[in-house]
C-alpha cells in the first residue's frame, strides 16, 4: 500500500466529530503501518458543485476532445477520480444527516462516477474499473443504526463503492450516540478504528 485517500463529509471540525476522529485513526493507523502517504479530501471544506447538464456532457467528453470550456468544468471531476484511482486504500469518515448521506457526499460520488473510466457499461451489464482497492467506512450517526431499515446511507454507499469495482469494504460505526450510553459506543468505535489500522 503506498496511497490511501481519506475522505470526509462531516460539517463538523475534527475535534468536534466522531467520524473524522475514526476516519483519522483508520487512515493514520494505515499510513504508521505501511509507510502510505495520505491524501486528504475534506468534502465540507472544498464546495464541491452538482452535476449540471453541462458538466456531466464534459465528464463524459473525452478529454482531448474538450472545448476549454468543458475542459475547465471538467477540471473537479477529473482531478477527484485521479486521486480515487492513485488510491490502494479509501477511506470515508461520514455521518448520515437525516438517514441518507450529506448532500456533499452525493456530489463526490456523482463526480467520480465517469463511465469508460470508473466503471463501464458491458453485454452483462455494468463493470466497476476500481477493482483491487479495499475501502473503510467510520460512520457516526445521533439516532440511525447502521444497517437497519431507516439507514439509507451505508447500503448505498456499498453499493456505490461496488459498483466502481471497490467490494472490499470495512465498516466501523458509533451508531445512535445520542441516546443512552452514547460515549461508550464513541469508545468501542474508535477501539475497532485502531484495531483495524494496527
């Protein structure tokens, strides 16, 4: 492992959120263990657009064949799905707001997702091109279990990952922190974070 992309999505400062603090103890852990490097996308502090009509044309356009204004609405998308693929490990620190993912979240995925060069539609149906990375989830949610039926964020974020190729995927939860004994599900969390990493 030489690359590892840490992506988060919380609004939250690092000292103030659970799923940076268990996305920073994965991803550190890692890059301690192998000697990665680490590239750091912080979804809350970048202003990621939203797919326009426009911008996925030029996703889609190869680039050779951009006119330069394609080319500089392009420019985002091109330069998340570099570090996407330089990656051998991904992982995402997010909470679920309102039982899906933040709106930032969606954006990141919506730009990653390029066909020909993410994954690619075949007889069979489509293939993900991301194959052979392993990718690690620290979520955090107030009131939501992960995995029941109101979480409609870490499903589909599976499957998203999937659908890119990326089926080796870890989940580490402080799930329901809001309510009763929330700190000691904070502390059994972060514990699995670090027994993850070492």
């Amino acid at each position: 492992m030489s690359n590892i992309l840490y992506v988060t999505a919380s609004i939250r400062a690092d000292a103030e959120s659970v799923s940076r603090g268990l996305g920073q103890r994965i991803a550190q852990g890692l890059a301690a263990k192998t000697g990665a490097s680490v590239t750091t996308r912080d979804l809350a502090a970048n202003d990621l657009p939203y797919v326009s009509a426009e911008r996925f044309a030029a996703n889609l356009t190869p680039a050779a064949e951009r006119t330069p204004e394609q080319a500089e609405l392009a420019a985002i998308a091109d330069q998340l799905i570099a570090e996407l693929m330089a990656a051998d490990a991904i992982v995402i620190a997010t909470p679920v707001y309102n039982f899906g993912p933040p709106a930032t979240l969606k954006a990141w995925a919506d730009l990653v997702a390029r066909a020909g060069t993410t994954f690619r539609y075949t007889a069979n149906g489509p293939e993900g091109l991301l194959t052979g990375k392993k990718a690690y989830l620290a979520i955090a949610t107030g009131g939501t279990q992960v995995g029941s039926e109101i979480d409609f964020m870490s499903g589909w974020l599976r499957f998203f990952l999937g659908f890119l190729g990326i089926t080796d995927v870890a989940v580490v939860a402080a799930d329901g922190i809001m309510g009763e004994g929330g700190e000691a599900k904070i502390a059994a969390a972060q514990e699995t974070a670090a027994r993850i990493a070492a």
